[in-house]
C-alpha cells in the first residue's frame, strides 16, 4: 500500500501551542510520526543567565501557563538546595497545596479536552464548569487564576489562614462529589471505553526505554512517581496511593488522571489537618543572593517528572539554569503511542499524554503519487473521525 | 446606507466568529480565554462561536508574542482571514512582549507583525477582561 505524509500544525484554534507533525499513513493506519518542534521557541534559559532570581521567578512561571506553581518551585526548590537557603515548615506546607490544587485544576482541563476530542462535549463543558471552583480557590490563595507567583527564595508569598482553609475544604467536598461522579463515568460509559480503550498503546518497556514520564507512564502500569520514589514538599509524610493502570492505552491514561485528581484531593485534606498553626512563611529578610553551588531539583508536576538544573555563582542572578519539561519526554514515546492508530483516533492518541502543545487544528493530506493536496480543519477531521467510527460500528 | 448593508452589518454584530490562535505564548491566556467560552461566562450569548479556520473567522484572538519562527506563518494565516478582519490581543505578551522582552527567541508584540484592534492586559487577564474587551470590539462593529 503506498504511503502518504499527513502534516498537522502548526496552527489550530482550540487548547494548545502551535507544533507540527509529519504523520505517515498507510491508507487509514499510521506507520510513523515525525514530531517538528520549535514554534515557541523563546530563549527563555538563556534569558534566565541576565534576570536576578526574584525576575527568574516570574518568567519560569510562564515556560508553561497551566503547570506554572511547578516550573517556579522547582526553579525555587532548585536554587535553594544550589545555596543551602532553609524553607520554613509551613511554607512547605503551602507550596504541598498550591501544588496539588494546580494539579486537581490540570487533570480536569485535559479530562474535559479529551471529551472534546473523542466528540463528548456535555463532558467538556460539565468538567469545565467544575474546574471553575478550583480556579476560584487558587484565586482566594495566591490572588490569580493562573499564574500564582506564589513562591519566593525561602518561603511563599501569602499564608492560608484558617478561614481561607475552611473554604478551601468546602470546594474540596464539592469537587470530590463531582470527580467521583467521573470517576463513575470514566468506568462505566461505553463512549469513552470504545474511543479510548486500545488505542495509542504504550508497552511498559518501550515506554521506560524511551524516557516516558507521568500518567503516560504510569498508565503502563510503571510505578513512577517522583511523589513517592523522591519526594519533596511534604510528599514524604502525606498520605495518599500511586495510583497506576495496567491496560497501556488512551483508557488507562483517562483512568489514571481521574484517580489521581481524587489523591490530590486527599493530600490537600491531609495538609489542611496538618499545617502548623503558627510559623514565619517567609523569611524576614528577602533573600536575594544564592550562594555558589549547584543542584538538580525535580518536582512531580502535572505532566509527569519537571527537572531543574541550575548552577550559582554567588551573585543574584544563575550562571545557568537548564529544563526539562515532562512534554518533552514524552514526545519520543509519542511516535510509539500514535503507531498503528487510526488517522481518526490521532487527535486522542495525541492529546493522551496531555502534551504542552497539539495542533489537530489544519491537517494537510499529501497524496505522494497522486500528487494531490487536501486539507481539512480540525472540525471537519472530528466529524471525519465520527463518521468513520459510526461506519465501522465503533459506537 | 442600503438594506443589504444594513444587513451585513447586523449580522456581524450578532455573531462574530472568532479564531484563537497562540503564537509562541505560555498557554495560560489561551486556558482563559477557552474558559471565557465556558458555561460560567459563556461568551456564546453574544453569537461568539470558536471557528477551526481562519476563514470562517471574522476575529482573530492572539494570545502570546511572537516567535521568530512563527512570524511567516502567523501572517500567512492573518491573509486568509477575509475582510472586514478583526485583531484582539489577549494578554500581556501579545500586547508588548511582556516578560520575554529581551528573549532572542521573540519578535515582540502581535503588532510588531499585524495591525491590532484591541488590547486585553493582563498576565493572564481575567475571563472579564476579555469579556470588556470583546464588549469593546463589538461597539467598534457597531461604528463601522
């Protein structure tokens, strides 16, 4: 069977960042995906080397907008192992909750997504409408809807009082009624298993060898979590499950971020209950300088494991500072994930591993010996996908 | 002013289809300006309805600066937007450059590539902000 190269990207209107992929079918199969990154290529390590930490700060925040409190912690977490600065218990305490909060609020964004993808909208619109309580609470804690700016060198910026905590277990219960109810309905309805379920299939062993990080992996059943195999924060101390899935595919994935939103909303209980009523947040004097030195920090962020490296030289700005993003690990498995998926099913095999960028949005078929070029918009590749899995009697 | 421009008119007003497009930013505008289509804001009631093409869409919503490898093709696509073409700059970056002024990677602004009609501030700005915004663009249809 001859072989055409579908390109896709790098524009596309709904969630993410423009990216560009060279998928290779042959006829309705993919055999190959050549992921071509870069648009958004800022310059944002080397830009780091002219800000002093307190600017850093608020620009690692912006490497990605929905994962922002774990890029700025980790850079954070990252400079003061490099110079040996102290972070106070309850600031820890703070940094645990934001960090799960962020998490509660990323899970249900790509849960309602892939409604969208697989063509269940009243999902979409119930999961966003639910995400709003979480953006309400992280707007009462840091005063932002994203993009917190919630720590410093030391410490956090803004303290949890108890009334704000009483709120905040409040939204919890709510949350945890609805994502139970998802949890049902992830489980239970057959939209979802047909669409999801053996389709964009990792094997635990490629998945490792690859580099595969997060729910990607976990869904393969690998019990990798930097939560629990190094923790940091009060991961140590905090009780909840490393929640994995053994099935290897799209369905896994769903499973295992549904799970874990309701972990995250047991560890925030947890650090409710267990934050030290009294104690400095920050330090009293703001610490500008980090001393020489350098570390390596990771930090489970949504996506999978966020690495931070930064050397110091005394002064108040890093001499380097180096990232890696969970997305970016992923990618490699990517190419693995989207093999033998139906053209129809790549819009979800894609959006399972949560990537920091998709672009389903303009796709351009090449036919190479016809010599032909089409192209559809991610509407008519979503109505294409329905009507295909409508005719193959996939419903 | 005849009947059937008195027409287009209307219908403008009534439903401006929008094209969101991120070039090179952090993703935190474009989660708010999704938010902004969502059921607790719901910007449908003002007929706005997220549009795949650029050329279903009546405005452009960028969000971001503008990266250097970007650029071509984020004018490409302003060009197939048909005319009477609409710019809203979501957010900080697409307003200026904001906090990767100096990046090597960025050109600055959406204007640096592209007229633009509105500014929306903000790092993110709130579903609100962009909500003044659109307000603000819809009584600059209603002028035109």
């Amino acid at each position: 069977m001859s072989r055409n190269i579908i390109p896709i990207g790098p524009q596309h209107p709904a969630l993410h960042e423009p990216e560009h992929f060279q998928i290779i079918v042959e006829g309705e199969t993919v055999v190959d995906v050549k992921p071509r990154i870069g648009y958004v290529h800022r310059g944002i390590e080397k830009a780091l080397e002219n800000r002093t930490y307190i600017q850093g700060a608020f620009l690692v925040e912006r490497v990605c907008g929905i994962c922002s409190n774990a890029h700025q912690c980790t850079f954070m977490m990252a400079a003061e192992e490099a110079g040996g600065i102290e972070v106070s218990e309850k600031a820890q305490f703070i940094r645990t909750i934001v960090a799960e909060l962020e998490r509660i609020h990323s899970h249900l964004l790509w849960l309602g997504a892939a409604g969208l993808e697989i063509g269940f909208e009243t999902l979409f619109m119930y999961v966003w409408r639910d995400r709003e309580v979480v953006m309400d609470l992280l707007e009462a804690i840091s005063g932002n809807r994203v993009n917190y700016a919630m720590n410093i060198l030391g410490g956090v910026r803004r303290d949890i009082s108890p009334e704000l905590a009483d709120k905040i277990r409040k939204g919890l219960d709510y949350l945890e009624e609805r994502t139970n109810y998802y949890k049902k309905l992830c489980l239970e309805e057959s939209t979802i298993h047909k669409r999801t379920e053996d389709i964009g299939v990792l094997d635990p062993v490629t998945g490792v060898k690859l580099g595969a990080v997060g729910p990607t992996i976990r869904a393969s059943g690998v019990k990798f979590d930097v939560r629990k195999n190094d923790p940091h924060l009060k991961y140590d101390e905090a009780d909840f499950e490393l929640i994995t899935w053994d099935t290897c595919d799209t369905f896994g994935r769903v499973v295992v971020r549904v799970l874990e939103t309701i972990e995250s909303i047991k560890i925030i209980r947890w650090c409710l209950d267990h934050m030290p009523k009294k104690g400095d947040i920050m330090p009293e004097k703001l610490i500008r300088r980090v001393p020489e030195g350098e570390a390596y920090s990771r930090f489970e962020a949504q996506r999978g494991e966020l690495v931070y490296y930064l050397k110091s030289n005394g002064t108040d700005k890093p001499y380097r500072v180096k990232i890696r993003t969970p997305t970016m690990a992923n990618i490699l498995s990517l190419a693995e994930i989207l093999k033998g998926c139906y053209i129809a099913d790549v819009p979800i095999a894609l959006a399972s591993i949560d990537p920091c960028f998709s672009c389903e949005d303009r796709v351009t078929f090449v036919d190479i010996e016809k010599g032909k070029t089409w192209t559809w918009t991610r509407e008519e590749l979503r109505k294409y996908s329905r009507e295909f899995n409508e005719r193959e009697k996939r419903w | 002013m005849g009947l059937l421009s008195r027409l287009i008119k209307w219908a403008r007003i009534k439903s401006p289809w929008i094209l969101h497009l991120n070039t090179g930013g952090c993703n935190a505008c474009d989660i708010e300006v999704l938010a902004t289509l969502m059921p607790r804001f719901d910007v449908e009631r003002f007929g706005i309805i997220l549009m795949g093409s650029p050329r279903h869409a009546d405005v452009l919503v960028c969000t971001g600066p503008i990266t250097k490898q970007m650029k071509p093709r984020f004018r490409k696509l302003y060009e197939q937007v048909p005319d009477p073409k609409f710019v809203m700059a979501v957010g900080n970056c697409a307003c200026t450059g904001g906090v990767f002024k100096g990046c090597y990677g960025i050109e600055g602004g959406i204007d640096t590539a592209i007229p633009v009609d509105i500014y929306v501030p903000g790092c993110p700005p709130k579903p609100e902000a962009i909500i003044d915004g659109v307000a603000k663009l819809l009584a600059k249809l209603q002028n035109l």
